[in-house]
C-alpha cells in the first residue's frame, strides 16, 4: 500500500483508540449519580458498586487483551475491529437503559472486552507501516489514549449535567458513526502469508509473570512499580465520589478537574519529564516523585475549600515523574535480550494495580463515610496513598544498589 490510501484507514484506528480511552474516562464524573440512580443507594454504598464496576472492567480488559489479539491473528483485524465497535455502541445502549446494578455489571463486563483491542489496533498500524514509519506511528497510538483520557471526562462531565445516562447515548453515537466510516475505510491486512492458527498457550494473559522468575535485578523494582501504581489509581477509583461527598461538585466540575488532571499529566510526562531527568537523574526524579505524591495525598485529604483544590488540580500532576524513571532505571537493569520481558512484565503488573486499587479505595472511602461510622473521615483512601508512598521509599532504599541484569 502507498502512503495515499493509509490515510483514512489509519484514522479509523486512531479515533478507535480515542473512544477507547473516551469509555474509561466518561463514566468517572457521572458514576456516583448513575449507580445512586440504578441501585436507589447512598454515596458510601456507590462508591463500593463503583469500585465493582471499575474493578470488573480492567479484569476483562487484562484476561481478554491477548486473546482479542491472537484472534486478530487468525480471523483478521477488519472483522475483530468493527465487531467491537458495534459491541461497543450496543453496550452504551444498555448502559444507558440499564434499571439495574446487575445490569450495570454485565455492561461494564462487556466493555472492558471491547475495550481489548489496542493490540489488534497496534498490529494493524504494524501491518501497514514501513519499518522507518512505525516508530512514529506508534507515538500517534500513544497520544490518542492520551486525547481520549482528557476528553473523557469532558464529555461525561458537559453532558452529565442533562443527567446521569446522557453521556451514554452520545458514545453510542459516536461508536455508531466510527463503526460506518471504518466499514467503507478499513482494508484487511492479515493475509495467508502472514495468518497464523490460533493457540491458546499464546492468549494466556499471565504470561507476562513467568518472565519475573528470569529477571531476579528488576523483581524489587517491580513490586515498588506495583505498590506505586496502585496508590496512583486512587485518582479514577475515588475522586468523583470523594469531591461529590466532600464538596457537593456536580459531574461538570468533576469532569473538568479531571481533565485537567489528565493535561497536567500529559504536559508532566511528554516534556517537563526531559528537564527533570536531566537535572535530577533517575535516582532522584524517583525520590522527588514519591515525596510530591506523598505532600499531595496528606494535602488532598484535609483540604476543606473546594476552589483550592480545583486550581490545585493540574500541579498534583507534577509528581507524576516516578513511571518514566522506574521504567528507565529498570530498563538498564535488565539485560538486552530481556527488554521484551521486562514492558510484558511492567503491562501485567500495571494492570493488577488497575484491578486491586478500585476495590480497595472504595472500600476505605465507604467504611469512613457511610452512616454511623465511628469516624467520618473522606480523605482516608489518600492517607493509605501516603502511606504507600513511604512504603515505596522504603523499598526503594533497599533494593540492591546496582542490580545486575539475570
């Protein structure tokens, strides 16, 4: 194929990537009131539902990630993507209609399955690229999640304030739309050269792990990379309900405080990132990290003025230096034939934290705000937050100095 008719194709896939990423992030600022709304329960018992809801949706994303990919591989990446798409815009639908938590559930279930598909995304953009071209390529994937995660929430948030189920028809129309511009754009790239027979040994989504065995350097590095993602995720598990119970914000002032913590992470890790690892070094961007974040959560959880916060919001993302510099100093601990393992292992343990954390903090954020608890305390998931942080510098220190690659 020349570059001419890549065009359209490959923005097919980016705005694929996009309403992806839109589906996290929309749901956020309108989840309190919907599941209020569907389950007629108070905010401590929705946060609880939302931490379900959040929870099953990154569990399916992570089991069915290799799987959708490896069908791709044998059924083709045209059928897989609008399948998807057309999953996708169905499931808005019921979650928009849906009268039930249960309902909820299994919609929830459902689009964390349709949301699998940045693999197959990924190998269509490989099959269509030059080798000098996927590099950049690639990036464009990247900032597509970045553009849905910021949009998301805007989206969810505007129309949230026409009520809880609006934004759902509005992504279901947009799926819809992708769905038939994709079906006149999108070629199939796998052909009977390259098709190859599925096999479940090659979808088993816990792969990844066995590479830590072999990776004996990084594995401290690893599991401070796990407890730090996990404290980091309070922000998605939490903050609607927490800002809705501490400060009665609506979901169009959620929205947009999570946009601009969304901004503020993007402007942290595309560029002011560069300055401070070239002033700091990698040891000590970890340190400064982890010291940010901690004076952040202890902020956030005894802040008692809501226009604080808000302008507050985007500068919480200056601590968000600690992935880019654990991933570099765990790179060079690594040898350069275990780099492939060492991001498989990274992708897995990132996704369990995804997983844990939205359970846990909405459990917290319930036990201190449902009624008759013996202390009402809203901010208490962000002082577990603080609390890991301590934690992850512990283990920081006592990793070995200079791991040595396996």
């Amino acid at each position: 194929m020349t570059d001419r008719p890549n065009r359209l194709p490959i923005l097919f896939i980016l705005i694929t990537l996009v309403l992806d990423a839109i589906g996290i992030g929309l749901i956020l600022p309108v989840m309190p009131d919907l599941i209020r709304d569907v389950g007629g329960v108070g905010l401590a018992d929705a946060a609880v539902w939302g931490g379900i809801l959040a929870t099953s949706f990154a569990a399916v994303q992570f089991l069915f990630g290799p799987l959708i990919g490896n069908l791709s591989d044998r059924y083709g990446r045209r059928p897989i993507l609008l399948i998807s798409l057309a999953t996708m815009a169905a499931d808005y639908v019921v979650m928009a209609l849906a009268g039930s938590i249960w309902l909820l559930l299994a919609a929830r279930i459902v689009g964390g399955i349709t949301a699998s598909t940045q693999s197959t995304a990924s190998a269509f953009i490989a099959d269509i690229s030059a080798p000098e071209d996927k590099a950049a390529r690639f990036g464009m994937v990247g900032a597509s999640f970045g553009i849905g995660f910021v949009i998301g929430p805007l989206i969810g948030g505007f129309l949230g304030e026409l009520g809880p189920r609006a934004p759902f028809w509005a992504a279901a129309g947009l799926a819809c739309a992708n769905l038939i511009f994709g079906w006149f754009v999108l070629p199939e790239t796998v052909t009977d050269r390259i098709r190859r027979p599925f096999e479940w040994r090659r979808a088993n989504p816990l792969g990844a792990f066995r590479a830590m065995g072999r990776l004996p350097g990084v594995r401290p590095l690893l599991l401070l990379f796990f407890l730090y993602e996990f404290a980091m995720f309070i922000y998605p598990a939490i903050w609607a309900y927490f800002t809705q119970y501490r400060f009665g914000w609506s979901a169009g002032t959620i929205g947009i405080s999570l946009a601009m913590f969304g901004i503020g992470v993007a402007a942290v890790q595309g560029g002011l990132i560069r300055v401070i690892l070239r002033v700091l070094g990698e040891r000590y961007t970890v340190w400064y990290g982890l010291g940010y974040n901690f004076c952040a959560f202890l902020v956030i959880a005894f802040v008692d003025n809501s226009t604080a916060l808000l302008v507050m919001t985007p500068l919480i993302a200056l601590g968000a230096v600690v992935t880019p510099a654990l991933l570099g100093i765990m790179s060079k601990a690594a040898g350069d034939d275990q780099q492939g393992e060492v991001q498989g292992a990274v992708s897995s343990i990132r996704s369990i934290a995804m997983v844990t954390s939205p359970l846990v903090m909405t459990q917290i954020f319930a036990a201190f705000t449902r009624e008759g608890a013996p202390v009402i305390l809203p901010g208490a998931p962000f002082l577990l937050a603080a609390a890991v942080m301590i934690i992850c510098a512990l283990a920081f220190v006592a990793r070995p100095a200079r791991p040595a690659p396996a």
